[in-house]
C-alpha cells in the first residue's frame, strides 16, 4: 500500500522502502524525487539537524532518552520534539541548545 504524501507549507516528503524521496521548492526551482541515502536531509534547517545530532548522541551514550531530552529542554527553553525540519534557524536558539546539550551530555557540539 502506497504511503500518502505528508504535506506542508514547504516541502512534500513521501517514504519509498528503504529510500526517501524529497519534493522541494527552493528559490522558484523545483527539486524534485531527491534520493536521500545518507540518512540525512540536505533541506532540513540547522536547529533540526542539531535536534537528530542531539538524539544520536543520547542513543549512543545509553542513558534514558526520555530523562536526557527533558533536561536539554529544559535547559534551553526549547522542547525538542517541536524541533521539526521545517522549524526556522534562530542563531540564538542553536546556541542554547547546544549549551544545554553541553551541560547534560558532557559533549561539544
């Protein structure tokens, strides 16, 4: 059964197997059927792509991903899971995300 575009105001993204597919707008181009192999999304803003470096780093140092997230949220002011790849950059909301994530997991962003 094929899976139903989720839709938003900037980008259309669909899952294929193990592959994913990315339609964007960018500038009046139209990027579309972008493979994206390595896990990552190039279209994705920097506070998320810090929200999923975070997440890794919580996976990799086994502590309780739940008691980890709430406390960077805390910390920073900023609740993760509200982090979406859509969320605008905000320079000072990076900065004290990653002091956050300083304090908690003891590692540099």
């Amino acid at each position: 059964m094929p899976l139903r575009p989720k839709v938003s105001s900037t980008a259309v993204v669909r899952s294929e197997s193990a592959d994913q597919m990315l339609e964007r707008t960018v500038l009046g181009l139209r990027l579309q059927d972008v493979r994206v192999t390595s896990g990552r999304n190039l279209f994705v803003s920097q506070l998320y792509d810090l929200r999923i470096l975070i997440e890794e780093k919580i996976k990799a140092s086994g502590l309780d991903a739940m008691d980890v997230k709430g406390k960077i949220s805390l910390k920073s002011g900023r609740l993760l899971a509200f982090i979406t790849p859509t969320t605008a950059d905000d320079p000072a909301v990076i900065a004290k995300l990653k002091h956050a994530a300083k304090e908690v997991l003891n590692v540099n962003f």
